[in-house]
C-alpha cells in the first residue's frame, strides 16, 4: 500500500537535500563509501522518497526503526543540536521530528491492516 507524504515532511525533506548537497561530497550526511567512490546511502534514497510525496509500507516500517535507533541516544541529540553536524542533516532528511511522528502513527497502522489480513 501507498502512503501520502504529509506536506510538511515532503518540504523538510526537501529542504534537507539541497542543505546536504551544498556540502563537499566527503562531508555530506546520508553518503556511504562503495568500492572506493562515495555515493548516496539510505538517507538520500529516502529523502527523496519522501519528497516525491508517496511511500509504500516498507518505506515506513524502514523509517520508524531508523528514528528508533537513532532518536533516544544522548550522543545524536546532543550532536543534532548543531544543525550543521552531519547527525542534524541526517535526521532531516528523514523528515525530522514531524517525520518520526508520521512514520510511528502509519506504522502502527500498516500493523493493524496486517493482522486483520
């Protein structure tokens, strides 16, 4: 199932990506080393996602257990607070709090839907 993306989050998910690329490439956020060339990791993909306004289910579940690694430690709030820090354009590009908000509502309903079938 297909999931619209709240207007908000496609915007700080846009936001988020032109913030990150106007960085040099060795300092972007949500970029990965493979086979020796930095390209975009599951950050970027998602923002992108997220930005074209629909998701699918596994696109959320995906999202809530990245929040859930990634919200409660002290170290990446602490580092979020710069908004400069790669951990703050990390969390944006995930959609940022209203992000972690919608993906746990929608997943919990994906898991209702599920268990009905």
């Amino acid at each position: 199932m297909n999931f619209t993306v709240p207007k908000n989050i496609r915007e700080i998910a846009s936001r988020a990506i032109a913030y990150n690329l106007s960085f040099p490439i060795s300092q972007r956020a949500a970029y990965k080393d493979e086979n020796g060339k930095r390209v975009q990791g599951t950050g970027m993909r998602t923002a992108r996602r997220l930005a074209s306004g629909t998701v699918d289910d596994e696109q959320v579940i995906l999202m809530r257990a990245w929040f859930a690694r990634h919200g409660e430690s002290e170290k990446e709030k602490e580092a979020r607070k710069d908004r400069t820090s790669r951990a703050s354009r990390a969390w944006q590009l995930w959609g940022g709090n209203p992000g972690r908000r919608w993906a746990n509502f929608t997943s919990k309903k994906i898991e209702n839907r599920r268990k009905n079938e």
